[in-house]
C-alpha cells in the first residue's frame, strides 16, 4: 500500500508520474503530466513560465498575479489610471462597425476627462 503524500503541507515534493507532449493544429504545445503515485494535493491554475529542454526535463514557475491599475477617471469609451510605475495611462476603445465617430468620441472623451483632471489639480 502506498503512503499518500500531502502537497499542501510541504513546500516541494518528488512524485513519480508520466508525461505527454503534444501540439494542437493551432500549433500551440501541450504537456500533461499524470502522477502515478498516491497525492492529496490542493487543485490550483495560474499562468506559467514553461521551458522545454531537448533532454525531456520540463521547468516550470508560476508568474505572479497582475496588478491592474484602478480608474481614477471614466468615461464612455475611455479611462485614465495611475500605474504602479508612476507613469498615467488613457485608454480608448471602440467598436469597429463604429468608426465614423471615432474621431468625435476621442476628442469628446479625451477632453472631458482633461477637464476633470485639471478640476481635480485646482482643488488640491
């Protein structure tokens, strides 16, 4: 009978199991791995660095979570913020199939919020 091992409890464990490799149509790779030995482990998903190496050895490290950057103005179609780097950021979007107002919904959504922003350095 095989001891059942607990990922949660410890920081790095060796299980034995079988992996495939793969490539979809799309040309995109996969890898599976199916572990062959009795695991309690706590189901996670996240985005990872993964390389590949000639020999058949897969590494694998788990990105950190994005911040994103909160809104301090919106409009309509547009939004300023404020990133962790100290840099503002505008964003602008806008359906395709409505090009024709493109222009007009830039500078009308682009002015309102310089205006709130130069409400905003007035009142401090």
């Amino acid at each position: 009978m095989k001891e059942f091992i607990s990922i949660s409890t410890e920081r790095q464990v060796m299980v034995e199991g079988l992996m495939t490799f793969g490539m979809l149509e799309t040309g995109l790779r996969t890898l599976d791995f199916e572990c062959c030995d009795d695991v309690e482990a706590e189901p996670f998903k996240g985005d990872f660095h993964v390389q590949g190496m000639r020999d058949g050895n897969v590494y694998m490290q788990q990105k950190p979570k994005r911040v994103r950057n909160k809104a301090i103005f919106r409009d309509d179609n547009a939004s300023l913020s404020h990133g962790q780097d100290g840099r503002y950021y505008f964003y602008f979007s806008l359906d395709e199939d409505r090009i024709g107002e493109l222009p007009e919904q830039l500078v009308r959504q682009a002015s309102a919020i310089a205006q709130k922003v130069i409400r905003e350095l007035i009142c401090k």
